[in-house]
C-alpha cells in the first residue's frame, strides 16, 4: 500500500495545505488540499474519496474535483456519512455557490455520493474499508483500509480523547492520527474535538492495552503556527512508549 500525504495541516499557507491522502493513486481519503495537489490527469485516475466529516478543511475541493472531472469526461463516488453530503448539498454545490455535478451530465455524472455505514466493512475500489465513528464536534468516521495483500491502515479524521470504541473495532499496522495543537492547547483543543501529544499518548497507551501492541504512528493536521511545538512534543511520546511517532509532510510518501 502506497500512501502519498497531499495535505497534512489544519490551515493553508505557502508551504503548508490542508489534509487529503491518495492510496495508490486510486482511491483518496478527505478533499482539503486534494486539487491543489495533484495534476488533472492524476485527478482523472482517482475512482472514489471518502470523507471523514463536513468541515470545510476537509471537504473544500469536491466541488472544483467535480468540475475538473466534469470537463475530462471522467467520473468518480464519493463516500461519507449522511451529514456530510448535506452540507455540500445545501452549502457548496447549491446551484448558487458551485453546480451539482451529481446532474452533470446527464448520462454520467461527474460524481455521484454514495452513503457509507458505520461499523460495516464493505469493499470500495479493491479496499476493505471499514468505517468508525470518532469524537469531533460533528458526526465524524475514520476509515480502516485493508488491501489485498494484508496491509492495513487506519486514518482517524479529526478526532479528541475517548476514543477506547474506535480501537476496539480497528487493528492497523499504520495509524495516522490528527494532532492539532502543542500542549499548552490541551485544554482547548479537547474541548474542540482535537488531539495534543500529551493527548495523544493517553489514547496510544490505551490502545496498546486493548491490542498488545502499538503500530507505526504519523500525525497530521497539524497547526503551521504550533508545528514546531508538537513535533518535539510528539517526539517525547514516542521516546516515552518506545513506539515510532513523526509528522507527516506536504508530499511525503510512504509504503508498507
């Protein structure tokens, strides 16, 4: 499994883009830095995105994907959770701040959205995916993939503390996992739905208590302004459970 990081902070600047993740070039996971990244003939391979949740870092280029699909005769689904489709619905492709591309055209629609169930495996463009609900400030899944060949990874979306649930159900070899803000933000960033290091190493001690083991662990989604921060903090929650913890970066790949 090819994982190739498009985005991975929680705001854009020059250097930074907000998070997306292509598997193999096929199948994408979150639409923040998705267009932005990626060249229109590599758009065109893309054969379905799942989407964690309906915040706009995480949704924003769906509607220019669909154009560009649109304009190259090609198509693709889009996978989510009901609430997530109606905020693009009533919010992005109204007809008034962007076209419905789902009519577009008519014969075959530059995307189509296709509903996905929670807790309930299904198979999507050659994936085992398997999607768990995550503590966020909106109804929020992170997706389990599992490939033909065994290899599994698990991206968390957005996601604060209390997250026992999800790893009861997930057993990845890969964890990518969001970490918003340094500590000092602890208390804020648990509030909002997010994760610090000292955050996150409660919920990875946690999950080498249910599972006996830890997997190899990157973080995203991080803050540009605090980045410094939580890359010394997390590297101390590394030291401290003796597991691999690093940051991913704006066109980092990685396989396994």
């Amino acid at each position: 499994m090819k994982i190739r990081f498009l985005g991975a902070h929680n705001c854009e600047t020059k250097d930074t883009r907000l998070v997306s993740l292509l598997v193999d070039d096929v199948l994408a996971i979150d639409a923040g830095g998705l267009t932005t990244s990626l060249s229109l003939e590599a758009q065109y391979k893309i054969k379905a995105v799942l989407l964690t949740h309906q915040h706009y870092d995480h949704v924003r280029d769906i509607p220019m994907l669909a154009m560009n699909l649109f304009l190259g005769g090609a198509n693709t689904t889009i996978y989510s959770i009901p609430e997530v489709f109606d905020v693009l619905v009533k919010n992005l492709m109204d007809e008034v701040i962007y076209p419905d591309f789902r009519q577009r055209p008519p014969d075959k629609p530059a995307i189509s959205f296709s509903v996905i169930e929670p807790n309930k495996a299904q198979t999507i463009s050659g994936y085992n995916v398997l999607a768990v609900p995550v503590k966020h400030g909106v109804p929020t899944v992170g997706y389990q993939l599992a490939s033909a060949d065994g290899k599994i990874m698990f991206y968390t979306g957005d996601t604060g503390p209390g997250l026992a649930e999800c790893w009861e159900r997930v057993s990845p070899q890969l964890l990518i996992i969001e970490v918003t803000a340094s500590n000092k933000f602890t208390e804020w960033a648990a509030d909002g739905g997010h994760l610090t290091p000292s955050l996150l190493q409660r919920e990875l001690a946690d999950f080498r208590k249910l599972k006996g083991y830890l997997p190899r662990v990157i973080i995203v989604h991080m803050n540009p302004q605090l980045e410094k921060d939580i890359a010394a903090e997390a590297a101390a929650v590394g030291k401290a459970l003796g597991a691999s913890v690093t940051l991913a970066r704006e066109g980092m790949e990685i396989s396994f």
